[in-house]
C-alpha cells in the first residue's frame, strides 16, 4: 500500500510540475547521471558532466539542483583537493 500510494503522490507532483510549466516561463531539464566505483568511497569531481548538460539544456539562468537519488551516496561541494580529500579520509 505505501508504494502505491508514494507512486501516485509522485505522479500527481509530476502533473502539478507539467500544469504550473505550461501556465509559466518556466523551462526544466532533467537528467540522469550513473556512477560506478571501484571502491565503497570514491570523490568524484562532476563539475564538468554538470556544465555539459547546463549548455545541453539550453537554460542560461536559474537554479540547478544536483541531487544524490541513493541513500548510501551523497553530493558535496567543496574544493577539488587532493589534500582536503585525505582529511575526509581520516
């Protein structure tokens, strides 16, 4: 019962989003990106994935989200340091 009731609360936000798109401006773009790693923690620098598909969507201004659609994964932003990472490792 509580997947098909996250299912449908789920596509009635989708209908929502589609509705309130076509009565506005407002533009979206979505896109799925896929990581596999060699081992159980891994630093990965999307930066350049991200900018390739902010130029693909054709949006120039706004809000981008980047969202970890897993529990056992996380985004973070920071610094690309080698020297920061090995603290993270600690």
């Amino acid at each position: 019962m509580r997947m098909r009731m996250q299912t449908y609360e789920a596509e009635k936000l989708a209908d929502l989003c589609e509705f309130l798109r076509s009565k506005t401006n407002t533009k979206s773009y979505r896109k799925e990106l896929t990581f596999r790693t060699k081992t159980r923690r891994a630093y990965i620098n999307i930066t350049p994935q991200v900018e390739a598909l902010l130029v693909e969507s054709g949006i120039r201004e706004g809000l981008c989200l980047v969202n970890a659609m897993n529990i056992t994964a996380s985004v973070f932003i920071n610094d690309n340091e080698s020297g920061l990472h090995r603290d993270f490792e600690r």
